[in-house]
C-alpha cells in the first residue's frame, strides 16, 4: 500500500511538472538543437596545448599576450586543439583564436586581462548597435566553426582602472558615453557558429563581458557570470562596474542561454542588431531570432531580458524556468524614439523570484540622435505573451505609451492587458 501510494505521489509530481514548449511563440516548431545541453566533451577536440610548456612562464605579474598568442597559432598551424590555461594566473592582453583551436580554463586557473589599454588593439569591431573602430575583446574568435571555451576555471578582465576612469569622466561629463571611456570587453564572438562557451567563470569585465555579433548555433552552458554593482570608486560610492552586461546577442540567429548565474552592474541577457534612423538600411546591422533563455539564476541585474536599446527586430525570444534573487526588471523593452523597431512573440514564463517591474516599456532617449526621415516606420511591440509566472515585484507593469510606437496582443495568463495613453511618457534615464 505505501509503494502505492508512494507511486501515486511521483505521478502526480510528474503530472505537475511542465515539459518546456518545443514551439517558438509564433507556432513554428523549434528546433532540435535547443534540445541539447550536452557539454562539449574536451578529450575530443584534439591535441592538448598547455601554456606552460610553450615557454608561458608562472609569473603572475608579467604580460605575456605574445607567448600566449603563439600557443595559439601553433596549435592551429598543427590541425588545431585545446590551448589548456593550467592551475595558476597568468596575465594578457588580446588573444584572438583560429579555426580549429579552443580554450580550456583549468579550474583553479585565471586568465587576467591586463589592465593596460595598450595590450587591447584597435580594430573594426561592433560597439552598441554600430560598426566602428573600437579596442577588441580579451577573447576574440572571428569566422570560426566549432569553437568553444570550457574549464571550470577563471576569465578575469580586471576592470578596476577601467571602471574608475569611466566614472571619473563621468563625473565630470554627465553626457560621456561608451566611446568616450573606451575599454575591453572579456569575449567577443563574431561571424562564428557552433560555438559554445561552458562552465567558465566570467569575472570583472572593463565593458560588456560577452559580446556575440552575428553568428549563429551559439550556447552558453553552466557558466559564471560577475561584475561588482557598486562601491568600486570611493568617491563615488555605489557605482559599480559601468555597462558590464552578462551576454549582448547581436544580430544573431540560434542562441541558447542555459543554467547560467549573472550578476552584472547592467543588464543580463541583452538583445542588439544596430540602432539610428537608418538602421535598417545598413547591411551591418540585423535581426535577433530563435533566442532561448532558461534555467539561469541572475543576482542583481537592471534586467533579466532586454529587448534595446539596440535592437531593430527580435522575433521567437523565450525566457523561462529562471530565478530573480533582486533583478530591477524581468522584460525590458527599450523603445528608442530615433529608431524604426520591432519585438514580436516574446515568451517569458516560469519565472520565480523577486524584482522591481516585471514588465518596464518606457521610451528610450539615452544618447539617442533622431533624424528626419519621411517614410520612417511606427516602431511596434506585438504578442508579448507572459504565463505561469510567481515573481514578487513593487510594480508588475512600468508601461509608458508614445506616439512613436504601438504595443499591441501582451497578455498574461491568458488575459490580454491594456495599456492607457499618458499624454507625457517618461523618458529613461539610466547612463549605463
């Protein structure tokens, strides 16, 4: 009788349980790929290149992007590999890997960026919805198929000096922007599929700490993801690490985001594809698809998904099954009045928690630049669907409407909510 009721109660609990949708939220069906949270096994990938042996030294003070930087280009001169950061810390500046290599972080190893811009070169590269001139990542990997970064170790950008000449511009600019305190990020994958980055702890990025720009097949698994929010400038005290975003997916197909913890003095998981009056004409920029985010964790985040402000079209974007310790949002939609934009079928659901506003829509007006153009399209936010969802929040919807965009078809829990037209929307002002 008690294995029977003992059955009776594992049924239940599996009845309960709800099986993730293997649909996208316009109906088309998704993929098998999003299916597939298996860790890219190390062992396979070939040849093991540890450092240490290519004349790397254990000096944890010395800048040794150039050995480092032959390791790499040995290995992929040889067939490829697993360029292996053994146990210790070692200090470099740009690395940028090569068809067929990867990199595995030991646990118990720090890769530490240096703190010296000099180390970072300038290059085309892809800042806040633009293509300019820009110092590259840490971690750079252009054109690549099958990469991927794994080891239970560390990435550490060591943004301290980064972060407090930001803020010092700051104070005395209100307006410096991004590029005006320009600085590293920690990773940066471009033009790439197949790519997947595990297990890593991603600390102290001087800028956004991962950065994506259109590629394709891309997974974050079970990674570590931290950046200080606050008191990293005493004369300042609580600012902490200026726009280290978690992951800016950037006009970008196929991502999935699984079991990650973030903690960022910005936004989380951030959706990007080019932003300005004409953003839609520059073949540079483009749209974000297929965007899957589930079973993360975020700390203290300014949100959880963000949609902007450097986006254009985000279609088929899910978030599910995560937990909120004290995001100020969850959805986030930033509708930037100097660009034509489009959200559509967003899901967010299974969310648990506590936040500030678990729906924020406000307009956008941080450093934008609006033009004339005749035949500028009515920016749009259509089938936001939210279910299913227990999140304590002071405000559950911060929605401010505008004649610049429409919000159309958002329901929660099957109810379709309404949003009542404010004759003065308020503008965001947030300067991160």
């Amino acid at each position: 009788m008690i294995w029977v009721l003992l059955s009776l109660l594992v049924i239940t609990a599996q009845a309960k349980k709800k099986t993730p949708s293997a649909v996208w939220p316009d109906g088309s069906p998704m993929d098998a790929w999003f299916m597939d949270t298996t860790k890219v096994d190390v062992e396979a990938l070939g040849r093991k290149y540890v450092i240490t042996d290519y004349g790397v030294s254990a000096d944890s003070t010395m800048v040794q992007t150039a050995a480092i930087q032959r390791v790499i280009d040995l290995a992929a001169q040889e067939g490829g590999g697993v360029v292996i950061v053994p146990r210790g810390t070692f200090l470099t500046g740009a690395l940028f890997f090569k068809q067929g290599t990867h990199l595995h972080v030991t646990e118990g190893a720090r890769l530490k960026g240096s703190q010296r811009i000099i180390d970072f070169p300038i290059l085309t590269t892809r800042i806040e919805g633009e293509t300019c001139q820009y110092f590259c990542a840490l971690i750079n990997a252009d054109g690549l198929d099958g990469f991927s970064i794994s080891g239970k170790g560390t990435i550490d950008g060591n943004g301290l000096p980064y972060w407090q000449e930001f803020w010092i511009r700051r104070s005395w600019n209100p307006q410096c922007t991004n590029k005006d305190a320009q600085r590293p990020r920690l990773t940066y994958v471009s033009n790439s599929r197949n790519v997947t980055i595990q297990d890593v702890h991603l600390i102290n990025s001087p800028f956004w700490t991962n950065h994506v720009y259109q590629s394709n097949h891309v997974r974050y698994l079970d990674c570590y993801i931290f950046a200080p929010t606050e008191n990293v400038y005493a004369p300042l005290p609580q600012r902490g690490a200026p726009s280290s975003d978690a992951i800016d997916i950037d006009a970008c197909t196929d991502v999935m985001v699984n079991g990650c913890f973030m903690h960022v003095n910005d936004d989380a998981v951030v959706l990007k594809g080019g932003k300005g009056t004409w953003a839609d004409k520059d073949s540079t920029n483009g749209p974000c698809e297929r965007i899957l985010i589930q079973n993360c964790r975020y700390g203290r985040v300014h949100s959880c998904l963000t949609l902007g402000s450097e986006s254009l079209h985000d279609r088929n974007i899910i978030l599910r099954n995560c937990y909120s310790e004290q995001s100020s949002r969850v959805l986030w939609l930033k509708m930037r009045p100097d660009t034509p934009q489009h959200y559509e079928y967003v899901l967010v659901e299974g969310i648990t928690g506590r936040c500030g506003s678990f729906l924020f829509v406000h307009p956008w007006t941080q450093f934008f630049k609006p033009q004339e153009r005749a035949d500028m399209p009515l920016s749009r936010c259509n089938n936001i669907t939210m279910r299913n969802n227990s999140v304590e929040s002071r405000i559950q919807w911060d929605v401010k409407t505008s004649d610049k965009y429409e919000l159309l078809d958002f329901t929660n829990d099957g109810e379709m909510l309404h949003f009542e037209k404010d004759d003065k929307p308020l503008e965001t002002k947030e300067f991160l």
